[in-house]
C-alpha cells in the first residue's frame, strides 16, 4: 500500500520522491509553443536534479497540470497539486493566468515559483508564498519605452484586447512615454477589422504601433494587413510581451515577421551553464530554446537547491525565498522585495530588445539593453 503524501508537505523519511506540481499551457487558447519551452526546461532540470542524487537521495518528481491559459482551470490545479502534497508549485507563462495561481498558493499556504509571468501586480497584497523569476512588467515595458524614444519613435499606437495584463502594459508606456515627449493611443482590435485599424493608424500619425494581442490571433492578420499597406511602409511594428520569439511566429509569417522588436529576457551571452543548458535544449526542442525554456530549467535549478538546504516544509520553503542564492543559466538569481512588487523578485534579470534580422529571420539582432 502507498502512503500517500503529506498535505502540509512535511519531510518525508521512506524514501518517497518529492513532488513539484507545474503549470504550463499546454493546449489552445494557451500560448503552446511557449508551454512547450517552458516544459522542455523544467523537464531537463528534473532529470539533471535526479542524475545527480535527487533530493537528499530521493527522485524529485514533477507534477504537470495543462493550465490552457485558464486562471479557473489553474486556481483549481494549484488545489489539487496541494491536496496530492507537492512541496511548491512553479511555472505558467501567462500573466493573468499565474496570477490566479499565485492567489491560490497564498490562500492555501504553497510556496509558488512564478517562471514566466510579469504582471506587477501577481498578488493583491504582498505575500512571502510567492516567488519570481521573469522581471516585472514595469521594468520591462520600461526599458522597451526607452527604446521607442531612442529610436525616435514619439507616436505610438497600441491594438489592444481586453485583458489587465494588456491594461497594465498600456499603462506603464503611457505613465513613462508622456513625460518624455511621448504619446499614446490604443487601438480596440474588437472593434477594428485590420483594414480598419490601419486607417486609424494613418489618420493618427503614429510612428509605432505595438501589438498588445494574443498570437496568432489577431496579432498575425494586423502584421499582414499593415504590411501591406503602403501608407505604413515608414511605420514601426512592436511587439513587447514577445510573441516574435517562437518559431511559429516565423513561420506563419515569414519575412513579415522580421523587424519588429520585442523583450526577451537573456544576457548578450551566456556562461558556461547557460550554453550547456542551451545545447541540452536545442536537442530536446529541436530547435533553439527561448527564453522561456531558460527560465523552465532556471526555476527547478533554485527549487532544487531550496529543498535541499530547506527540506520540503512549505512554510520553511517560503522563509528561504531571501536566502536564495543561485547560479542560473543567465546569471546569479536571488531575490528581494522591490518597491511596488507584491511577490519575492528577482530584480536582477537581464533584459534585451532584440527582433529577427529582415536579412535572416532566424537570427536575431540585439537592439537595446537595460
């Protein structure tokens, strides 16, 4: 008979594995290529954890639930993976979606290592259950406002969908491009057809329209409709939450897709563990990693090193967020409280503008850097 595991997530002495639950949009509408990246990661680091001994001698065992860009679904998964006694839940790419998650870890009493997501606001209060990986929204939008400005681009349009995440990132640009000279104006994508939005596009002089949209839609007919559009030909594209970065993006749009700068969060160049970690990638993906997969291994490698200095006590698993310290594929992680964050941050996650080379759309150029 097997003794199942503990609810509070206490040490375990039978030689039992410890069990990490992940949350990763696997199916549509979830962005799944970045699911697929951000499992590849989490996957590697599992396996190298468990090569090397494991936890104290025991597998470490990850616990995938499909969160399909559901805040629901993954409220409801964080439940279950609590009650199947995991010592800490990691993952999710989408904002709104981690941020229901982050929600029910705090309730619940789970520590939650957040991959992906950037929304400033993850939790409404602060919380010491909850940890960070990627930079917060405002950093990144931020850095990406100076950019525009650099690049003399003053006139921005944003094509927006409803959701907070889209909200949030309006406003960063707003609040940081207007002082400086800047202005902003947001573009409904329910209410214009793409023919529609580039008219208005025209008829407001914008310089720059950022497409703050899921992919593919609607964000690939705007990208043809402007493109081919000969009132626009001067006009740049962006594309900040980073829907360039996958080979999708390439694919369905070919040199269309070229040129439009987005955030991706790597260092100009890797160290010794990084390229390890990105060979290892690029053959479990079949393609070069993004980003996202980097943060995947990066998560498990910091929960790993947790549980062994720690133990698989939930609460003594989120007293150690401040005492982290350790080496990532993209630089040294420990986190702090940041002003205005509700989570544990790290605040020291390196940040490029890059976009695909129009002259070779798979390789990408470094554009800016903060």
């Amino acid at each position: 008979m097997n003794t199942p595991p503990s609810p509070s997530g206490a040490e375990h002495t039978d030689g039992s594995s410890v069990r990490l639950g992940a949350l990763v949009p696997l199916t549509r509408p979830g962005w799944v290529e970045a699911g697929r990246h951000l499992l590849a990661g989490l996957d590697l680091a599992v396996r190298e954890v468990n090569d090397a001994g494991g936890i104290d001698g025991r597998p470490l065992e990850l616990l995938v639930r499909d969160t399909a860009a559901d805040p629901e679904r993954a409220a409801a998964a964080v439940d279950e993976l609590a009650r199947l006694g995991v010592a800490a839940v990691a993952g999710e790419y989408h904002s709104v979606v981690a941020r229901a998650a982050a929600a029910r870890a705090d309730a619940l009493g789970v520590p939650f290592l957040c991959s992906s997501a950037v929304l400033d606001a993850l939790t409404e209060e602060p919380t010491q259950w909850v940890a960070r990986l990627a930079p917060a929204q405002s950093q990144g939008w931020r850095i990406y406002a100076d950019f525009l400005l650099g690049a003399g681009r003053r006139r921005i349009a944003v094509a927006t969908q409803p959701s907070v995440y889209w909200a949030s990132g309006t406003r960063v640009l707003r609040d940081y491009l207007t002082p400086r000279g800047g202005s902003v104006v947001e573009l409904d994508t329910n209410a214009l057809t793409p023919e529609a939005l580039c008219d208005a596009l025209v008829d407001h002089g914008v310089t720059a329209l950022l497409l703050l949209v899921g992919q593919p839609e609607p964000a690939v007919p705007i990208v043809k409709a402007v493109r081919g559009d000969r009132r626009l030909t001067e006009i740049l594209i962006g594309a900040p939450a980073g829907q360039p970065e996958f080979a999708e993006w390439a694919e369905t749009l070919g040199a269309d897709g070229a040129g439009i700068p987005f955030l991706r969060y790597l260092p100009e160049l890797l160290g010794p563990l990084g390229e390890r970690v990105g060979k290892e990638l690029r053959e479990r993906l079949g393609e070069a990693p993004s980003f996202v997969a980097f943060e995947g291994w990066d998560t498990v490698a910091v929960l790993a090193e947790v549980l062994r200095s720690h133990g698989t006590d939930r609460a003594a698993i989120a007293g150690s967020w401040p005492r982290v310290a350790v080496e990532g594929t993209r630089g040294p992680i420990q986190f702090s409280r940041t002003p205005g964050i509700s989570v544990w941050q790290w605040a020291w996650t390196p940040i490029q503008v890059v976009d695909r080379d129009p002259a070779d759309p798979d390789h990408f150029r470094i554009l800016h850097a903060g």
